[in-house]
C-alpha cells in the first residue's frame, strides 16, 4: 500500500470541515454537523487526514465498544472466556473525500486505527465496524475482517492479528 503524504492528527479547529465530500451523505453531515458534539461527550474520538493541516482529506472515528460472545462465530467465541460480553473498540465512521480515493488513503486510515487499538495499553480483543453497504464490507473483507454470522453488515478483525503492526 502507497503511504501518500498526509498528516494525521485529531480533529481539532483549524480543520475545515465544510467541504469535505466522500460520496455518503451521512457520513458528510456527521463530520460537519455531529462529530465536534460528541467528540465534546466523549462518545467518540475523530482523526483527519489533511494535506495542509487544513483541508481535510478523509476520517475516522473510535470509540469502546462491545460484542455478546454469542455473536461472534463459534471458533472465534470458544477461545474466549465465558464473559456474556467481549470488549472491543469500534470504528464508527471511515470515509475519504472522492478528491483523494483511490491513493491509499482508505487503507491507511484504517491501519492507523488498528495500530492505535492494537497498541493501547487498554484491552480490546477486536476492532469493529459497522459496514454501511456491501461495497464498505468487500473494503473491510478485503483488509481481512470477519463478518458477524448473525450480522453480515458487522464485521470483526481480532487486535492480536494486527500487534506486530502497532504504533
Ligand atoms: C471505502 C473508502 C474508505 C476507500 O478509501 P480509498 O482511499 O479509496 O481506499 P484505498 O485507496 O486506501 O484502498 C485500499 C485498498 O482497499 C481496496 N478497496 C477499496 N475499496 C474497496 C471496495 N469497495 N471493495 C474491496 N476493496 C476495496 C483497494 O483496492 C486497496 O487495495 P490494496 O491495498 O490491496 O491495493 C472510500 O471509498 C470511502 O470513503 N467511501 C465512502 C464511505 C464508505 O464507504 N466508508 C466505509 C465505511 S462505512
């Protein structure tokens, strides 16, 4: 995968969120509209990308979360311990603005994710996400990610897969 040059760094003010188009709607409006509120409440954490610490590129969000052991496929959950809940950190929101797809900047984004949750020193046995679309879940299968039996739109890639990766 091709590191392009961007910079990576939390959301901050001197991004400018009004431009940014990534094709999703939702996925626009949550950056320009939601994201600063619930960054504010601690219900999720948001990264960019930019070129020149302004325009941003793409983003993504993290936030802790979890899975019911019985969720997770019969392999998968019986290695684990009995707990009814296993925990995990999610990946609420990916997206790259269409000015930039196609250069890596997806997967890199997505790498620095799973490198952030590999590396905390705060346990999670997996990443999640919640694909909007089959075309978001080929992207996430494509970077080895396991979709939910029960759940095909949630998929799952275990942190220990990823460790010799982290930050
Ligand atoms: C999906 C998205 C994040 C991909 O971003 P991108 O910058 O174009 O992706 P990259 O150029 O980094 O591609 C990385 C790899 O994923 C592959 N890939 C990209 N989109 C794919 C898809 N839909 N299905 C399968 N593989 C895909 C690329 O071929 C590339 O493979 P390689 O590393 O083996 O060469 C971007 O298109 C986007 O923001 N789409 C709209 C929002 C969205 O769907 N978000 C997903 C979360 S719900």
């Amino acid at each position: 995968m091709s590191r392009a040059p961007f910079e990576l760094a939390l959301l901050n003010g001197s991004h400018d969120r009004s431009t940014f188009n990534s094709g999703s709607v939702q996925l626009d409006r949550y950056l320009r509209e939601q994201v600063s509120q619930d960054v504010r409440r601690r219900v999720a954490a948001c990264f960019v990308a930019t070129t020149d610490g302004k325009r941003i590129a793409g983003y993504y969000t993290l936030a802790s979360a979890s899975l019911l052991l019985s969720q997770l496929p019969p392999g998968t959950g019986k290695k684990l311990p009995r707990y009814p809940t296993v925990p995990t950190i999610r990946m609420g929101r990916l997206a790259v603005d269409q000015d930039f797809t196609g250069q890596g900047l997806g997967g890199a984004l997505l790498a620095d994710a799973l490198g952030r949750a590999a590396g905390s020193e705060i346990a999670a046995f997996a990443m999640m996400v919640n694909a909007k679309d089959e075309a978001a879940v080929a992207f996430y299968r494509h970077h080895g990610f396991i979709a939910l039996p029960d759940s095909p739109l949630t998929l799952f890639l275990p942190l220990a897969t990823v460790q010799g990766q982290a930050r």
